[in-house]
C-alpha cells in the first residue's frame, strides 16, 4: 500500500512539474510576442510614439500622418481638413485669401498688401499670367521659401527685390512688382508691361539748340515717350555739305529720341 502510495505521488508530481513547464512555456512565448510586437520599428527607437492608427511621432519631435518618416514637424500625406483657420507664426491665415467680385467694367481689386493668387474667367481659375480679362480674383499671400511673398509671375520674391535696392509695389489690381530706381531691369529680371517713371530726353540742332523733348512723367503703366521734330538745314558751298542750323521744317533729315527712363518696374 505504501508503495503504492509513493507510486501516486510521484506521478501527480511529475504532471504538476509538467504542467507548470507548459504553462512556463506559453507564458514565455506570449511575452516574446508582446515584445515583438511592441518594439520600435526599424530606424526608430523606445523614446518615440510608435506609428498606431497611421500616426507616428519621432525622436526629432516630428509627427507624421499617413508616414512613418516624416521630413517636417509635420508631415501629411492626405487631405487636410480644419474647423478653423489655419495661420503660420507671423499672422498670415488662409481666412485671408478669399474670392471677390469684379464690379462692372472694373478689374478686381486685391486688398492692400495681397495679391491676385487665382483668376477666374468664363467659370474657370486660372494663375495670374494665364489671362488678362477676368471675373473674379482670389487674393493672398503666396509665400516662398525665404518667407517673403512671391511677385507677380512667380519668378521673383519680396525679399529678392528688397536685396537689390528695389521696393515692392502693387499695380492697382492685386500683382506685386520690384519698383528699381535705374533705367532697365537687372539681368534675370524682366520689365512688367510698361510700369516705369521717365525724365526728359532732347531733339538737338547744332549749338546744343533745343528742338524738342519728351515730357518727365510720374510713375505709371506707359510705354516710354517719344519725340521727333525736322532739323533745319542748309548747304555750305565753302564746307561743301549740308550743316544743321537749327530748328525748323525743311529739307529731309530730322532728329528723334525717346524718354530717359528714371525709374523701372521688374519681375
């Protein structure tokens, strides 16, 4: 009987042993697994956010939606869609770009400090330089990578024209440009249409005699002037040959001369 006993009792021992191994076992393969599982990704580390639901946080403070490296603080990859407004650290807000209506037989006209960002014509937008006859305008501030706003065209930004001396001007209807005091636009820059302020400019007859002159002219949108007026000659038989003796109306030959530009308008 006592053997028997014994017999008993190492046997539930033996399954006791046993079972605590298997439990020892799944335990040990349900943490593995929740390490697995739980552990930072590859080229990431234990102090950052793991990616869940598609957003991620890095240990340089970025946060990404939609990615799991993003390159900025914040990275979206997707459409954004917000309550309210949206606004950089210096003010500029989107709530500031907005449409307007041309009033009938005017161009419309951008607030003070923004420009025409999209243009409409026959229910179709467009950017500024693709149409010259429009409806509507939506204004803003397109802001560049030196984070100052874009000229009219795109080529150029405020802060590119403040560099080189020029000063930023709007032309009534929204579009910024670089007003230059010189009488052509730098190299890489181009004259925007006829934006230019001019000072008088000659027809001389000998003597330094005065024919004619181009009028000086304030800044506006007009192509430079020009004057031309018929010199008065006659023939010398000692000189042998036609010498001007002033102003008049006779003969072939006389003088013209455009307006010395003073100041340029430059995209």
């Amino acid at each position: 009987m006592k053997k028997q006993y014994l017999i008993y009792s190492a046997l539930a021992i033996i399954a006791l042993v046993s079972g605590v191994f298997q439990y020892y076992q799944t335990f040990k393969a349900e943490v593995v697994d929740a390490y697995q599982a739980s552990k930072p990704a590859a080229g990431h580390s234990w102090s950052e956010m793991q990616c869940t639901a598609g957003i991620c946080v890095t240990a340089g403070n970025k946060v990404g939606m939609g990615t799991d490296n993003p390159t900025e603080k914040l990275d979206v990859v997707g459409n954004i869609k917000a309550s309210g407004d949206v606004c950089n650290g210096s003010g500029k807000c989107l709530s500031a770009t907005y449409q307007t209506n041309v009033i009938a037989g005017t161009n419309p006209v951008c607030p003070t400090g923004q420009t025409a960002i999209m243009r409409a014509y026959n229910g179709t937008w467009y950017i500024p330089s693709q149409v010259t006859s429009w409806s509507q305008v939506s204004c803003g501030q397109v802001m560049s990578s030196d984070g100052t706003a874009l000229l009219v065209n795109s080529q150029h930004t405020s802060k590119n024209c403040t560099d080189i001396g020029g000063t930023v001007v709007g032309d009534g209807s929204g579009n910024n440009m670089c007003k230059m005091v010189a009488n052509a636009c730098p190299a890489g820059w181009v004259q925007y249409q006829n934006w230019l302020a001019q000072g008088p400019s000659y027809c001389m007859a000998s003597g330094n005699q005065s024919c004619n002159s181009t009028p000086t002219r304030a800044w506006m949108n007009q192509a430079q002037d020009m004057t031309s007026y018929t010199l008065y000659w006659s023939y010398t038989i000692l000189a042998g040959n036609w010498i001007c003796r002033g102003c008049g109306c006779q003969n072939y030959d006389y003088c013209s001369t455009v307006a010395g530009i003073t100041q340029i308008g430059c995209y």
